[in-house]
C-alpha cells in the first residue's frame, strides 16, 4: 500500500488574494521579511499499487481528472510506502 500527499497550489501567474491577505496580516504583526504568501491544499490517498511508479502514475490521473484545476493550479505528489 502507498500514501501519496498531493500539494495543490495556484500556478505563479495566478493571483492569490488569500496568500495576499496572509501576506498582509503577517506584515501587520511586524514580519516585514516576509515577501509572499501562496495558500494551498493538501489532498492525502491511500492506495494500492504493485510498485510506487505505478502508484504515481495513477496518483497523476487522479490529479489530472479531479484533485487539481491544471488550468489554473500546479500540483506536486509524494508517494510514501507504508505497511
């Protein structure tokens, strides 16, 4: 079995008024180092699979089909072996 972590962002070119506002509110409370914010999601599945290359391939399906907008959102898959 496999655990992928699949990192949902919006693409660089994408504006990010909910990163903006963290950006914001972090300045506010005097973190004047911080230069961006981009806000996320992270989308966790367990899954079988015979190798953690199929386990991937079919984690890009699922990113490509539902768990991402590719239009307008990056995503980023970890896949983990657990017993």
């Amino acid at each position: 079995m496999f655990k992928a972590d699949v990192w949902v962002t919006l693409k660089k070119s994408i504006l990010d008024p909910q990163g903006q506002a963290i950006k914001d509110a972090l300045h506010a409370l005097n973190y004047q180092e911080v230069r961006d914010a981009r806000l996320g999601k992270l989308v966790q599945v367990e899954l079988e699979a015979s190798s953690k290359e199929e386990a991937h391939h079919k984690i890009s399906e699922m990113c490509e089909k539902l768990l991402a907008n590719t239009v307008i959102e990056d995503y980023q898959i970890h896949i983990t072996e657990v017993q």
